[in-house]
C-alpha cells in the first residue's frame, strides 16, 4: 500500500518555513491505518518487546494501538504537569524549540524491553530524550519505529546507538 498517498503536506505549520505532515487522512482510512499498526506490531515482536513507550501527542495515536495489537504494556511519554503522581523528566530539541518530557516514576523496571513508537523522525531529539529517559531507569531500548523519518533533518544520525525503522521516509 501507498501509504504516502495518505499523507497531506501543509506548509508554514507550526510556524514560517515548517512543512508539516499531516496523517490524519491516514488515521480517517481503515485499511490504512491498520498496514501502519500491523507493521509497528511485527517490529515489536521482531526486537522482543515487553513494553510500548510513546510521546504526546501524536505518539497516543499509534502506541496505545500497537500495544494492545502486541499485547504489551503501553506507558505514555508526556509534557510537562500531566502526570498525577512522581516524574522523572528530560528536556530535548525540536527543529523548532525546546521541550520537556516525563514518565511515572516506577513505570519502567530494570531490565524492560522498550520499543519507542512515534509519528515522525525529524532533528532525533524527542526519540533520544525518551531513550534516556529509558536507560536511566535501567530499561533497554530495543527499538525505535516512526511512521516517517524525515531524513533530510538527519534524525537518524543522533540514534545510531539504537535501533530504529520508519514506514515511510522523505
């Protein structure tokens, strides 16, 4: 399936010279949706997963997903004063800013497989922030899947220490 048919590019979002992609024409087609989670589903198994990380906002739109499909644990990767109880957090880069993420503190144990599932791969900052969150609470990454990698912003050479795929690159 031609998945970059589902992908809508709208320039100058969030801000001046920014080309964003839009996949919610991906999320309103069922047959689409479904190659995406059955792909992120297969890389689960295939690195040997036991938990599912993904950051907010459009991370929640696959992770959950794919963790029920796998039937692993999901713990969400949020912003900062989300999370009811203890955090730990880091703060990373975006292509266009700074920001900070958190999980529950005690959400991942020593010695957890984490897969980090999210939208899209641009600078690398979000993914190797969540990596970091991961290893400082004794966990392993053992992947990282993106429905786009963005491989003109280069993401990818700030997670060579880690495994990672995407769906679909530009």
């Amino acid at each position: 399936m031609n998945l970059k048919k589902y992908i809508i590019d709208i320039p100058d979002f969030p801000q001046q010279g920014i080309i964003f992609k839009d996949i919610t024409p991906l999320l309103n087609n069922a047959a689409a949706f479904k190659t995406v989670i059955d792909e992120m589903v297969t890389y689960a198994h295939e690195v040997g997963a036991t938990v599912i990380l993904a950051p907010e906002a459009r991370g929640f739109l696959f992770g959950p997903a794919v963790s029920y499909a796998a039937n692993l644990r999901f713990i969400p990767v949020r912003k900062p004063d989300k999370l009811p109880r203890a955090t730990v957090k880091t703060e990373y880069a975006l292509e266009y800013g700074t920001n900070t993420l958190e999980i529950h503190t005690g959400d991942l144990q020593p010695n957890d497989k984490v897969l980090i599932i999210d939208d899209v791969l641009a600078t690398g900052g979000t993914a190797k922030a969540i990596c970091e969150l991961v290893t400082d609470q004794q966990a392993q990454v053992v992947g990282m899947m993106f429905l786009i990698n963005l491989t003109f912003l280069k993401g990818s050479n700030q997670l060579k220490d880690y495994p990672h795929r995407a769906i679909i690159e530009y």
